[in-house]
C-alpha cells in the first residue's frame, strides 16, 4: 500500500470537490466525500481514515459487516449504496448509518420491519431511475413522489433526500441533465411537506462525474476509483 500516494489522491479530490463548488457559489462544506472502499482492503481503508476520511460506502452487506468489524476501533460512518435485497434488511440496519439505495416500496417495507422489531430509527435515501435506463435499479422518476408516500406510512423510516446513478459516459456533461432532474425533483418532494421526509442530501456523483454532480447541487458524492489509483 502506498499511503503517500493514497493521500495525494485524496488531496485532489478534495481539490476538485472545492473548485466544483466555487464554480456553483457553494461552500465546500456542503458537499461530504463517501469513500467507496468495495475494491480495497480494511487496511487501505484504514488509511483513509487516518488521513481523515470519515464516510465509508460499500456495496454489499456482507464485505461491510466485515470491514466495520475490522475497523471497529475507528469512528467511521457508513454508508450502504449498492443494491440491497430484501432478505439482507436485518443485516443492513445493523451495519449501516445511511442507506442510499432504497430502490423500492418493497424493500423499505422490509427494512421497517425489521427496525420495528428491533425499535430503532433507518435513515434512507430514496434512489431514483432519473435516466431511464433498463439497467439501472431505482424508483421511476415519475411516479417518485406517490413512491415516496406510500414510504411515509412506514414509521420507522426516515427518509433523507434522493440517490441516483448516471450512465457511464465520456464527457461528464452528458449527464449534467440527470442530476438537474434529482434536484428539481427534490426541490417538488420539499413542497409536498411529507411527514419524516427531509431533502437533506442528493447522493449523486462518481469518480467520472462528481464534479458535475457538486455543481447540479449532490451534497454526497460517491468516490472510488479516483481515491485508489495507484495505491
């Protein structure tokens, strides 16, 4: 592991995280760096931690429960932004202190029940099919809202803001239009007033695109690739 070179990647995200923000009249304060470690080791996530990193995202339940196991001398929080079954619900509210990819009424079903059983608060973002592709999980745009209050009945639910996953593309200003859409959409949610609804966070932006994504207002931004190269 090369932390030097792990910190000097950090360091330059943070940068370009900084740039997109004065470029949108925003402080950077309000954007958060997730650290997606589903590639690395404990150890190199470890690092990141050290070096001040204090978001961590995994994909699947099981390599998260690993790692927060193995890091459990560490305040980290974490983050669950990979698709989550219904039969991994038990498990993900006990390991994650946000989850980004309730993609479904289904799922938030099953994971009330399971906070019910076990009388505790989720905190959930709703993901959102923005761009409409076939192979992309999420809620349809269009019906997003009736979705969202259908969750509302789940009390031990608390929904704070939106997800979405933009197309892989070359140019990243190919898909400025779908993180405009996530915010103007948000900005409707905001004037519906949905009891345990809060538009607090727009999880949108990856290591191609996140500058884009802080510029179309994302206050989570999701980074991987660019964080490990190298290391």
């Amino acid at each position: 592991m090369n932390v030097g070179q792990l910190a000097e990647n950090l360091e330059h995200v943070r940068r370009r995280i900084a740039a997109a923000c004065e470029s949108s009249g925003r402080k950077p304060s309000e954007v958060g760096l997730v650290a997606v470690t589903k590639t690395v080791s404990s150890d190199v996530a470890r690092a990141l931690v050290g070096l001040g990193v204090t978001d961590i995202g995994e994909n699947r339940v099981q390599e998260a429960e690993r790692k927060r196991r193995e890091m459990a001398d560490l305040t980290v929080r974490w983050h669950m932004i990979g698709h989550l079954q219904t039969n991994k619900a038990k498990e993900a509210i006990g390991i994650f202190d946000l989850i980004h990819s309730v993609d479904s009424v289904r799922v938030a079903e099953a994971l009330d029940r399971r906070a019910m059983a076990e009388n505790r608060e989720v905190r959930i973002l709703v993901q959102v099919d923005v761009s409409g592709e076939e192979t992309k999980f999420g809620v349809p745009a269009a019906v997003a809202i009736d979705e969202i209050r259908k969750m509302t009945e789940l009390l031990s639910l608390r929904i704070d803001g939106l997800m979405t996953m933009a197309p892989l593309v070359d140019d990243a200003e190919r898909v400025r239009p779908v993180f405009a859409r996530l915010r103007h959409l948000a900005a409707q949610i905001r004037t519906v007033g949905l009891p345990r609804v809060e538009m607090r966070h727009l999880s949108m932006g990856m290591s191609q695109d996140f500058e884009v994504a802080v510029e179309e207002g994302a206050t989570l931004v999701r980074v991987g690739t660019a964080l490990f190269a190298g290391v």
